[in-house]
C-alpha cells in the first residue's frame, strides 16, 4: 500500500498538502509590535546589579509589561520585569530588574558558562542588528551571574536543538547579578566589537527579552509571542531605537601554549610535546569578519558522548569546537543529522575518531549590504601516516535573505587530497508564508572518481505550526552515489516520506496539569528499486505538568527491510528478510528545577524477527548552584533468531564551579560492547570567551585493541585574548 502512494500518489498529494498549508497560515500576527528606546549614558554603569541604587539609569525609560506563553498564555506576568537599555562609546548595557514578592523561592541552580537556563529563574535576550529576521545574537544569565550567550542558527527546528541557538559560540562581555528583598537584578556589558551591525552610526535594532520564574514555571516575553515560537523567532521582536554605533576597528590575536603527555596505549614509553598556536580576528567592516588560525588544537573541548547503535545506519556526534562553530548556522545545508552537506567534523577528526593536525585556516563570514550573508572556509589538514593524507577543504557559501524568513543560497564543498579529491554542490531554499506556513529546499550534486550516476540529493519539506494544530510534510531522496565526503549521511540510495501532525492542548482548568500534545508521525523509506526498506509510524500523547514534568507513552509500527546481512555484535548477524513489529515506549522526567531529579525511556517490543526491551534511567542531583551529578544507564536485553545479546552504556558525569569561570568537571564512561571505559577530567579557568587557562586529564582503557594498557593523557593549554585595536 505505501509503495503504491509513493510511485501513483505521493507527488500529487504533496502539491495538494503544501497547497493547504499556504491556505491555513495567518497573514499577520495578533500581536502588536512594541518598541523602546537605547540611552546614551553619560558614564559608564558599575556593574554591581545594584541597578536602582545607581544614578547613571535615572535618564532611561524601562522596557516592561511582559507578557506570559505559559502556563497562561496571552496573560499579564505574574511579577513585574523593567528593562533598561543604554550605551557609552565602546559598550551596549542592558540592566534588568526582576522583580520578586518572594525572593527566598528564586531557583539559581547553576553557576557555569552557558548553562541551559530553562531549568532555572533567568533572564535572556536577543538582538537583531540588521533587523534581517533571521540572524540575531542572545545573551542570558541567572541569579548566579553566568555567562550565557549564543548566535540564532535558525528561527526554526536546527541541528543546534529546538530552540535554534548555537550556544558554543562564545564572545567576550560581562554580567553581574546581585539577588536582593525585591528580587533580583543584573548589569550586562557588550562591547560593540563583540557585535556585528549596519555601517550606520544611529540605529533601530530588532529586539525581545525573556524573564523564566521556574518555581511557577512562568515563561513571560516582553514582545508577546505565541505557544509555539520562542525567544529565536525574530519577526516578532520589538523594536530598539536610538542606538548610536562606533565604526569597528577590532582586530584581536589569541596564541596559545600546550603541554602534552602520552604514556600506554599505542606508545610504547611516555611522549611529551609542547605546542603553540594562534587564532587571529579582524572585522574588515562593522558586518564582515575575518578569521585565521594556525596549528589550531582542541584539547579543552568536552569529549564526545558515547552513543548504542543498533541498526546498520551511521551515528551523528555533534561539532564542539569552538572555531568551527562560530557561524556555523550559515554554513548548514539540508536535513540535520541525515543528510549534512557541510559537517565540519571530517575536518581534523578521523573516521574512527582520530584527532588529525590542522595546520590552519581562515574563515571569512558575515553580511555583504543589508542582506546577502557570505561564508568563505579553507582549511589544511596535516599527513598522519598509514592514517590519512594532506587535505585542503575549501567552503564556499552564499545566502540573500528575502521579506518574512525567506531566502535563496547556494553552497560548494572541495575536498583534495591527492587523486582523492571530492566536490559538493548544492542550491537551498526557504520561503516563509505569514508567521505559520514555512517552504524549505534543497538540491545537490557530488563529483567523486569513479562516480558518475545517481549522485544527486535532494529533499523539499513545507510546515504549518500555529498555536494549536502543527503538520508538517517531507520528500527526500539520496542516490547511491551521493557521496559528500566532507558532509555527514546517515544512509544513502533511498527516498523518503516523512508526515507529521499534532495538537497542542492547554489545560486551563487543571491545578496541576498545564498541556496535552497528542501527534503522530510516518516515515517510510524506499531504495531506488522501489523496495520498502524502513518504515515507522508513531503515535504519541505527552502530558506535560505545571511543574515542567513530562510524560510521554507511545506505540510504533515499525518495517524493516534488510538486503544484506549485517552484524549487530560481533558473531551475531541479522539475516536478510522483511521484518514487522510493533513496540512500546515511555519517556518520562520529573521537575528539572529540583535538586534531584530523574528522567526514563523505556522501549518494548519486537526487534528484527526477535524481542528487545531497552531501560535507560538517568538521575540527576545538584547542590545550590556549583555542584551537579548526573548518572546514566542504557541497558538494552535483545533477542534475534542469530542469538541473545546486553548491550550495556553507562555515563557519569560530575561538575563544580567555584565561580562562574572557575570550574571542574569530570566525565566517565563505560560501553561494554566495545569494552572501553573512558574518563575525562577537565579544570578550566577562563579570562573571556574560551580563552584561559585548561588542564584536561583523558584515560582510555580499551582491553580488545591494548589488554592491560590504558591510554593515559595529560593536557596543560594557555590561551589569551590580545586586543590590538579598540
């Protein structure tokens, strides 16, 4: 039945769904654009948080009035919120006030850089210089004083996460919070070199402000907005007038000095290297930026989290890399984690996870005019004998933003490395309708040796998202001979239809209950000889409380259509054949906000021809805002007709911070499929941004390729910001 809707119906009904979608939409939003006004500050603001106590805010009008999106939606905030915002010549200054009838119930429950602020009281906001709508910088913090900041990847879903923020990337500001009897205050300082703008010295800004009350779990904005967008949707943000811009002249050079020491593993005796480094930044105008690096090194990146596959298909582990993730929302072609076009993580890392030498590089990113976004990336990566050769990567990106989140882009990918070179070519799309309707695609080639049919992609996508009902509908296809060498795939040589639709229901009358969202989703994938390889249809209610708890209890229908045998653990296979099941699952957590926590998936039900049961609770403990523990298991019990298997991942991890720059965290982790029991120790005191100092201890203890010699790593790095002009 669903090969026959796919080669007779799929085309015809898709033009007929989009065409519904466009008559669904909302032209124009019910809420009314509000605005404030920028100061310019005689003297520059003592950041002490004592807002009301200092004479240099008296001149500014507060931003206030926000309006709530839950627990009641389109209703007054609870507590009062003013904002002011100011500037001198070098800095923006925001100052905010939340107020507070009961200032012992505020939740400040971390104190570390670019904490997840949801789970807490905290305040953020976001900034739209050239009021595009679709590019825009957040800045946050907590009663604790933390750094929290980030760029908007996109207004939509991203591979960043579902709030589109891309939090790894980092600049240099200040914030002070101080928590007093009327609640509690902070003073942000932005330098203006740390922003990107318009060429014009007096400017109107797109901006919105968010206050989170956790006790209550009140999520209030100052530009209302509706149940389904958040702080990132930046056509609806207010306006900022008034704001009176420096020309930039910044030019910043970050060298670094490392220290190493390896012993087991592969080395024989203990190895010491020293290495040095530098990154350079150059705005070459208030819009467009340059930046190079040399020797670049990543020893202070978190280590990646360790993942259970159990299907043929390839895993996604996400970038942390600091370089590479500055911008990295303009540089994001197609469908995240499936079909990457640019995954920047085939650059310097190995396919078996192998760290390789960069040499260095320059990227140059930003805005051309009031519209066209540029991205320019050329990269060199090292020879590493019998591991891989001398690569140069060069990415080319071009973007023009268009009226109400739409635009036109198109992207080339080089890769060369001797006789083994490989290009991506690839034009993408989007096409805003109203604020609820949103068009997405794409369509790329790749130019390999040895390749030349069935080296295309493509995949065309169109969403409707309104405060109650949300659809959405995809076609994608890969051909096997796609092959993107410097993007990320998790499967090739199929097509695919994926349909969603769900509701969202606000629980007005209930204590206790905030929201219901029954949905349900299909996607179905054919190879190209129109055989049906995998199919899954989910059918899903989620309860969500007031005190942000969740429940979510499912049924799927699965397909599976396996061509040729492959391994699932070593000396067992799974057979070819077609395989139909259904399971059950259940995902539950518990009030985050608490000091302990929990959170449970539970899955049930067949499993190529045979059963599996997977258990996976995690628990979560904190103490005050410096001390947090997290404890994981995924257990997996699997029956298939090739015989019985656990498959066991346990993760621990333990973090403090002694200020919000000052912090240690530890990391350990045990797969017993691979038999490998990893940790990772990581001090880190940082001056600005990700700059300071870093001291990361790593031991691998992997029995079935080193029986008895853990790989032992001890790390020392320097790093610091010189500004050369101000």
């Amino acid at each position: 039945m669903f090969i026959l809707f796919f080669e007779d119906g799929f085309l015809r009904t898709s033009f007929f769904f989009f065409s519904f979608l466009c008559l669904l939409y909302s032209a124009d939003s019910s809420f009314a654009k509000v605005s404030g006004a920028a100061y310019s500050l005689k003297d520059k603001p003592v950041l002490d948080g004592r807002i009301l106590e200092e004479s240099v805010w008296k001149i500014a009008k507060p931003m206030t009035n926000f309006i709530q999106v839950k627990p009641v939606e389109g209703a007054p905030a609870s507590q009062r919120t003013e904002v002011f915002v100011g500037y001198t010549s070098d800095n923006l200054y925001v100052g905010v006030i939340c107020y507070d009838e009961n200032p012992e119930s505020i939740i400040s429950a971390s104190n570390k850089r670019d904490s997840d602020l949801d789970e807490e009281d905290s305040f953020r906001f976001v900034i739209d210089t050239f009021q595009s709508e679709q590019d825009g910088f957040v800045f946050g913090t907590n009663p604790s004083g933390v750094e929290f900041d980030g760029q908007i990847a996109t207004t939509e879903m991203s591979r960043f996460g579902s709030r589109g923020f891309n939090t790894n990337w980092d600049t240099t500001w200040r914030v002070v919070s101080r928590v007093h009897d009327k609640g509690w205050s902070a003073e942000f300082e932005i330098p203006f070199k740390s922003l990107r703008y318009r060429s014009d010295e007096t400017q109107e800004w797109n901006i919105n402000f968010q206050r989170n009350i956790r006790r209550t779990n009140e999520v209030a904005f100052w530009s209302p907005l509706p149940v389904q967008h958040g702080l990132n949707r930046l056509s609806l943000a207010g306006a900022l007038k008034g704001v009176r811009v420096p020309r930039q002249r910044n030019l910043s050079f970050t060298p670094y000095l490392l220290g190493k020491s390896d012993s087991g593993g592969p080395f024989t005796e203990r190895v010491n290297t020293e290495e040095a480094g530098f990154d350079l930044k150059y705005s070459i105008t208030p819009s467009l930026t340059m930046d190079a690096t040399y020797n670049t090194d990543f020893a202070q990146v978190e280590v990646d989290q360790q993942q259970v596959n159990l299907d043929r298909f390839s895993l996604f582990f996400p970038e942390k890399r600091p370089f590479f993730l500055e911008n990295a929302g303009l540089f994001s072609v197609g469908d995240p984690r499936e079909i990457d076009l640019f995954f920047s993580r085939r650059i310097g890392i190995g396919a078996g996870g192998d760290q390789l030498p960069i040499a260095g590089g320059l990227r140059v990113s930003g805005r051309l005019g009031d519209a066209t976004n540029i991205g320019f990336l050329q990269m060199r990566s090292e020879e590493v004998l019998d591991l891989a050769p001398e690569m140069d990567f060069t990415v080319v990106r071009l973007n023009q933003e268009m009226d109400n989140r739409s635009s036109l882009g198109m992207l080339v990918v080089n890769k060369e490395a001797g006789i083994d070179d490989n290009q991506t070519y690839a034009v993408d799309g989007v096409w805003g309708i109203g604020e609820n309707v949103t068009l997405k695609g794409f369509v790329a080639k790749t130019q390999t040796e040895g390749i030349s049919r069935h080296d295309h992609a493509m995949r065309f996508s169109g969403a409707f998202d309104g405060q109650v009902w949300s659809y959405n509908a995809k076609y994608a296809e890969v051909g096997g001979g796609f092959n993107p060498e410097v993007g990320f795939l998790s499967r090739k040589n199929y097509r695919q239809i994926s349909l969603y639709g769900g509701r969202r229901v606000r629980l007005k009358e209930s204590d206790k209950l905030l929201e219901l969202r029954p949905h349900a989703n299909y996607a179905g994938y054919w190879n190209f000889d129109g055989i049906y390889e995998s199919g899954r249809i989910h059918v899903d209610s989620v309860i969500i409380w007031k005190n942000g708890a969740s429940l979510s209890k499912a049924i799927n229908f699965t397909h599976e259509t396996v061509i040729d045998a492959f391994n699932i653990v070593d000396g067992i296979s799974i057979t070819p054949g077609e395989y139909d099941h259904e399971e059950l699952t259940i995902y539950a957590s518990s009030d985050k906000s608490a000091p302990l926590n929990f959170g449970l998936q539970f899955v049930a039900g067949g499993f190529f021809g045979g059963d599996r049961i997977t258990f996976a609770p995690k628990l979560e403990y904190r103490v005050g805002d410096q001390f947090k523990a997290s404890f994981s298991i995924n257990h997996n019990n699997i029956e298939v007709p090739g015989g019985a298997f656990n498959l066991n991942l346990s993760q621990l991890k333990l973090s403090y911070s002694f200020t919000p720059k000052i912090s240690v965290q530890a990391f350990f982790q045990h797969n017993d499929r691979d038999d490998v029991i990893s940790t990772n120790v990581r001090f880190s005191w940082l001056r600005s941004a990700n700059s300071g100092l870093f001291l990361v201890y790593n031991e691998t203890d992997n029995e079935a390729l080193y029986p008895g010699r853990e790989r032992k790593e001890v790390i020392l790095k320097f790093s610091h910001i010189f500004r050369l002009l101000n």
